[in-house]
C-alpha cells in the first residue's frame, strides 16, 4: 500500500504544478526508497530533522533529483544558528513542536525565497 500512496501523491503534486508557481512538499517521516516518485516531482528540498544520522539519508534520497535550499537540525532549545550558507543554509533551530505554531526564522525565509522566487 505504501508504494501506492506515493505513487498516487506523485501524480497530484504533478497536476498541482501545473496550476501554481511554487508549491511545498512535506514527504514527512524518514527517507525511504517508496517515497522517490514524489520526491521526483519535486525540484528542491528542506531537510528538517532532530536526528544528525537521517540527514545524510535525506540527501542520499533526495541530491540525485533535487537541489539542496537547507537543513534544519531541529531542537527543543530556543535557538537558531547559522552554521553554513553554502552550498545550502544549514542552521540549527527550535523549539519545532507539532502542534504548536513556530515562527520561521528570518534567515532561513529570505534564503528559501530567494532561491524559489529569485524576482520578488
């Protein structure tokens, strides 16, 4: 079933792109092989994640057929540091609960915009 689901959000994320300039996708949970159809709809990703070992994962999935734009290394902490800009903005940030609303910060909004809407 889970190849499928992919599968099937594969094809929704690609009509989606059709109808608008930018669209975000959450692939969510861990990086998995079943989860490459939609990942190839896409052209960029944001890695978020409080593991350090599932980042490389991430990237091993993703770098083939996405441009890197940053890596969240995500905390409970209140904190939000910078550590690299290039080749992607990698920063480590928190608190990011579920549930609860997190501003983005600055810095990894003007980067992400920059690099999808180069003109706004």
């Amino acid at each position: 079933m889970i190849p499928d689901y992919f599968h099937y959000h594969a094809d929704a994320v690609e009509n989606l792109r059709t109808l608008v300039d930018c669209l975000l996708v959450d692939v969510g949970g861990s990086p998995q092989p079943e989860k490459l159809p939609l990942v190839k709809q896409c052209t960029h990703y944001i890695v978020i994640s409080r593991l350090p070992e599932e980042v490389e994962k991430w990237h091993a999935l993703c770098q083939p057929h996405l441009t890197p734009l940053a890596v969240i290394h995500s905390t409970l902490d209140t904190v939000t540091t910078i550590h690299q800009t290039t080749p992607w903005l990698e920063i480590e940030a928190g608190p990011w609960l579920a549930g609860q609303t997190t501003t983005v910060p600055p810095a990894l909004l003007h980067h992400v915009l920059s690099h999808l809407l180069p003109n706004s």
